[in-house]
C-alpha cells in the first residue's frame, strides 16, 4: 500500500486532510468541562425536594432519562455545572464516545463526572454545528479511546481530551458538511417518529380487533360481547388451545460435532434470529442438506415462539419454503381452518401471558404440554384473514420504514467519514 499522500492532502497527527484544513490543539478552540461527582443519596424523586433539574450521569446519553436532583443542593455547591442550550455532551464512562446536543426544552440540566461538556470558543472559526458531528466522528473518538483507562468500565478524563485535536475546514465547508449531516439526521428522526407511530397504531388496532373484530370504531358498541377465560370476545368467536390450531413441533439441534450438518443453504432459527421482523429473513447459523435431514423441517409460514429462556413469548414467522429451528422454538403448522397469520397475531397479543407457563426454574421453560393448552381466541376463517390483513398492511408499513431507517443511519455513518476526512468535499455547496 502506498504512503503517498494525494495531490491537495497533507499529513498531521490525526491523519491525512485536505491542504486548508487545520488540525488544532482542543485546549486552543473548545470550552469543555467535566460535571461534578454526585452521591447517590443526593438523587431524589420524592417530595423532600425542590426536584426541577435532571442530571445527565450514566454512560450513556438519553436526556429523557436524566435522573432529577434536588435544587437546593445545585444552588450550595453545582450551579456552575448547569448544562446551557447548544452544549454538546460526549459521554467519557463506560459506553465512551456518545453525543447529544442540548436542546432548550432540555433545560434545566446539570452534568455529572461521567459527561463532559463542549462548546467552540470562536464560532467564526468552529463552528457548534460542525464540532457536534467532528465529536462523532471516529476521528475524534480514535484519539479519546486510545487513551482510555480501565479494563472493565472504561474511562477517559480531562487529561486525555487535552490531548485530542479538532480537524477544521474553513467556515463555509464546516457548515456544508453540517448541513448535509443534519439533513440526513432530521429525515432518519422523521422516519424513525414514523415507526412509533405505526407500532402504536398496530397496539391500539390489536386491542380493538381482538375485542371487537374487524368493525369500524363507531360501530363496536353494537359487537354483542362474552365473557371468556382470556376476556371478552364477540360472541361468535370461540376460545381454542394451541394444540387445536396446528401440529406443534419442538426444534432440536443437529450435533454440531459433525460439520458437514452446518453450511449455507437453510435457515437454523435460534431466539437470536426472532422478533426483529414478522418474518425471519436471516439467521446466524444455517444448515446444509444433511443438517436439515436430521431436523424438523418447516414449510413457510410456520408460526414460531420461544418457550425456554428469558425471551419466552418472542415470535415470529418462517420465510422460507424450508428451514428449522433449534430446542428453544415451539413452531406451529396451522390446519387448514386456521389462517397462520392469525394465529401469529392472536399469540403476539396474549404473548405476555406465556412466561408465567414456566414457572420459577433458573431456566424458565414453558413445555410443549403447557404450551399446547394455552388459549387464543379464534373466529371463523374469513374473519381471521381479515384481521390478518389489516395488522399485515400495518407491519409492512413498520419494515419498510425501518429499512429506510437503517439505510439513513448507513449513510449518515458512511457520510460522516467521507466529509470528516475530506475524501468527499462541499466546499463550494450553497447553504
């Protein structure tokens, strides 16, 4: 590999950068400022306090998760340490490298020693917007984390950011580059406020599908209802055990001593693999033709759900025309008078149920016995396809928005790189 460096580049401590590009001393440009060690006896939530200020503390950042203290004692001793609108915090405790920029509706908030603060000193040199993205950048995260202390909390101080440097482009690029990153930013926020809505669609339509059925709003006031062992149900709707729906099938694992059962050719389901989508599009382990022979083998649209571990009652569907799963799925083949989607959904919504099936074992395990008695409720089968279709539409609206929203984060990830580096440039980009 060749260490020249191209035409327009020139080589500095932090690597190589455009030629007008500066890399500077973070103690020339940045305020910054490590937050106070606060007791835990000096959190509260009770009413012995004036409790109007959250403190940022863990290491990590979510302000919504900021933990409240007492205003009396911020008035004796921590006032000084009152985060201000614009700041920008990087966690420097355990989970190193983490950014959040400090919004008015934050406020009022106060740091503690596992977050420090930063803010330019001259904006018209650096530029707030610019330094929020250059700290999330593996630039500036390189420099933090090479010099980290401890081995199981890791953690970095004053003493270490002293020592990291700030690469900056002149003013209008600095500003390019934070517009094109905030734009990518705002539509993944946008994207991803998209999907919590639709999940919170799906949770109010299942409730009412499962109370009412298909009907419109107006109109279930007029369901003739039962009440059942799992609740109410319109009175034509029946209450079945599992068993009664499909043949239920209890996975197993071929011998992973004999490699020739593992390869590439059909899905081997473990928990790991399920809940992310309706479907199970990938696994981490796959099987090959021998692997599949000496398994249970699973059509499409086979319904599964994890009856042993700590994730009892995560569910999901198979994808493919062929694939299997390990000892810790439960998978049902429907009959032919029960629609698999249904009875993925009907599960979904009394899922929370299935773990007080196991019992208090170190391993919870719901068995196939216990499993094959749980009920759902069930209707007749035009019904369940309607149901089926509605809470399917909503699903597909949720994944296509979240691959949009992976794709976003991919290329705010891919983005951030290539203009922090300067290997893409916007200097001359109308703002």
């Amino acid at each position: 590999m060749s260490n020249e460096v191209p035409e327009g580049y020139k080589m500095t401590e932090i690597g190589v950068i455009p030629e007008e590009w500066k890399a500077i001393d973070t103690t020339d440009i940045l305020f910054y400022q490590e937050g106070p060690g606060i007791r835990s006896y000096e959190y509260t939530d009770t009413g012995c306090h004036i409790i109007n200020v959250r403190c940022v503390r863990d290491g990590y950042i979510n302000l919504d998760d900021a933990r409240y203290v007492s205003w009396d004692l911020i008035n004796d001793k921590w006032k000084h340490f009152l985060i201000e609108q614009g700041d920008i915090l990087v966690t420097t405790s355990g989970t190193i490298g983490r950014v959040a920029r400090v919004r008015k509706y934050d406020l009022p908030l106060l740091m503690n020693t596992s977050v420090v603060r930063f803010r330019s000193l001259d904006n018209d040199i650096l530029s707030d917007d610019y330094l929020q993205f250059f700290l999330m950048s593996r630039i500036f995260y390189d420099q933090l984390y090479a010099q980290h202390t401890g081995a199981v909390i890791k953690n970095v101080g004053p003493a270490h950011i002293v020592r990291t440097r700030v690469m900056i482009p002149p003013l209008h690029e600095q500003q390019a580059i934070a517009s094109i990153l905030s734009s990518i930013q705002e539509a993944k926020e946008k994207t991803d406020a998209v999907i919590q809505s639709a999940r919170e669609l799906k949770k109010s339509l299942m409730k009412h599908l499962f109370t009412y059925g298909p009907v419109p709003l107006d109109e279930a006031e007029n369901v003739p209802l039962k009440e059942t062992e799992i609740g109410m149900i319109p009175e034509e709707w029946d209450v079945v055990k599992l068993g009664d729906t499909g043949d239920i099938i209890t996975g197993t694992t071929p011998r992973t001593d004999v490699k020739e059962y593992y390869g590439d050719e059909y899905m081997f389901i473990s928990p790991g693999d399920m809940g992310k989508t309706k479907y199970v599009y990938d696994t981490s382990k796959w099987l090959s033709e021998d692997g599949l022979n000496v398994s249970r083998v699973l059509p499409r649209n086979t319904v599964l759900v994890v009856c042993i571990g700590a994730t009892i009652g995560k569910i999901s569907m198979t994808y493919n025309a062929k694939s299997t799963t390990n000892q810790q799925i439960n998978a049902i083949i429907a009959n032919d008078n029960v629609c698999p989607h249904y009875l993925y959904y009907a599960i979904d919504y009394r899922s929370g149920k299935l773990p007080s099936l196991a019992g208090r074992a170190a391993v919870p395990i719901v068995n196939k016995s216990s499993f094959s008695k749980f009920t759902i409720s069930m209707p007749p089968l035009h019904i369940q396809q309607n149901i089926a279709g509605i809470l399917s539409a909503v699903d597909h609206k949720i994944e296509a928005e979240e691959n949009k929203s992976k794709a976003l984060g991919e290329l705010f990830r891919t983005m951030l790189h290539n203009l922090m580096t300067g290997k893409i440039r916007v200097r001359n980009m109308e703002i």
